[in-house]
C-alpha cells in the first residue's frame, strides 16, 4: 500500500517498477559491503597491470596512458608496435585488461581502444580482439551493477532507467531483437545499457547475445579506420553518412520481427 509522503512509484506499482523514494542528499547511495566489492574489482584490474608491467622488457613507458585524442594514439601507436612482435602476449594481455576496465567502469575512450586494435593487429584480428573484449567488460558491468547499480542509476538517471524498465517490458517476447536494435544504433548509449540491464530484468543470456553480435558492425567500422589511423583528423571522421545509414539499417532489419509480432497481435 502506498503511503502518503513516502516513496512514490515512478510507473505502474503493479508491474515491479522502480520506486522513487524521497531524496536524501546527505546519504551516500552504497553501502560499506558494496564499495568493498567494487575496490575488489578494481584491485584486480590494478594486479594484472602492474604484472604486465613488471614482465615488460626495461624501457621508457612515459607514452602509456589512456589517449584521449588522434594525437596521443598516433604516439601510443608508434611505440606499441616495436612491441607487439617481439612481446605479443604481454601486449595482448595488457590490451585486454585495460579495455575490459573502461568497459566495466564506463571509463570515456574505448574509440581509441578500438581504432589501436585495427592499427596494431589489422581488420580480422582486431574485430575479434574489440568484439570479445566489449563483450567481457560489458558483462562485467552488467554483473557489477547487478550487485551495486541499482542506487547508483535511481540517483544518476531515474527518468531514463524507468523509460528503459518500460521499453524492456513491452518487448519481453521479442527482447533479443530489441536489445540488438540498442547495441546497433545510437538510440541509448552503450555504457547506459551495460549498467542498466540487469536492474530492468535482461536476462543475462540476451544480453550476452545482444552484445556479441550487436556491436561486430560498429567494431568493423572503427577497427578498419585504424588502420588509416594517419588519415583521421577527428573521430568524427569514423562515422559518416555511408556508415551511420548501414548501421541504422542493420538496426531496423534486427527489430522488424518485433514490429510484425506486435501488429499481428
């Protein structure tokens, strides 16, 4: 039953929605347990890191950091590739490891990650290589903010999280193909749906499946751009008109059977 001056319902209160409550500026949404497990992760990251790191033949490493422009993935690139024949592994591993922590993170710049893949590895190397990686660190996510993702989307983004809880809920018998249209277009950022999913009840089966074969076309696109990596003058360059339009499409084709199930219904 509902009580008057408490948590209100967001949507349907029959349906299992996210409840609002009253907002508390001063309480911190996790608790001590769940900031524990979420250092954990972040311990293990910071290990596999440094053991890279200590495996590394003695050199200057001041060009390592997360690039955050053309510019700083030319560089990172000049550099990585005198190592990549002689120390694949070392340079695998440490690839993957940084790439799955942004991914479970949500750290900005795994475009940069993705057009290295293409400029270390080439096309059918590095569409694999982007395509598992994305495919670890989002269910990483996806099984981090199942533990502690609930208070932390319900005061980050409330309105979005019950638009998405409805959308899911509409769709349930056709939901891989809803949760393919997402991966392949723009229409929800992918670090959203990542965190999200679990908390709006995807199982994680569809979002595994969803998440692999949704973003092989993206993957393709940035992946090939890398290995031009000298030709792009900004990011924006990845995604023109000709590619946008492809992935759009792709899109549509996926969520079609929805769109015919709901009709003939």
């Amino acid at each position: 039953m509902e009580k008057q001056g408490g948590a209100t319902c967001s949507a349907d209160c029959n349906g299992g929605v996210l409840n609002k409550p009253n907002p508390s500026p001063s309480k911190f949404p996790l608790t001590f347990w769940e900031m524990a497990a979420a250092s954990g992760v972040v311990l293990s990251f910071v290990l596999g890191l440094v053991g890279v790191y200590l495996t590394m033949p003695e050199s200057d490493y001041s060009f390592l950091k997360l690039p955050r422009s053309l510019e700083d993935l030319q560089i990172l690139r000049d550099h990585l590739e005198s190592y990549t024949s002689d120390y694949t592994i070392q340079v695998l591993i440490g690839y993957c490891t940084v790439y799955i922590f942004m991914q479970t993170f949500m750290i900005p710049g795994t475009v940069f990650m993705s057009l290295l893949a293409g400029a270390l590895f080439g096309v059918f190397k590095g569409v694999a290589l982007v395509v598992l990686n994305a495919t670890a660190g989002a269910s990483s996510c996806y099984f981090l903010s199942k533990l502690i993702g609930r208070p932390l989307l319900s005061s980050l983004w409330p309105d979005k999280l019950v638009f998405f809880q409805e959308q899911v809920a509409k769709r349930r018998t056709r939901l891989l193909n809803y949760m393919l249209f997402l991966r392949v277009t723009p229409t929800l950022p992918n670090t959203f749906i990542n965190v999200a999913s679990p908390i709006v009840d995807v199982p994680y089966h569809i979002f595994f499946l969803a998440t692999f074969i949704g973003l092989i076309p993206a993957a393709y696109v940035t992946v090939r751009a890398g290995i031009a990596l000298g030709e792009l003058r900004s990011v924006g360059d990845l995604y023109d008109f000709h590619s946008i339009a492809t992935l759009f499409l792709i899109g549509v084709v996926s969520v079609t059977p929805t769109l015919i199930s709901k009709n003939n219904s």
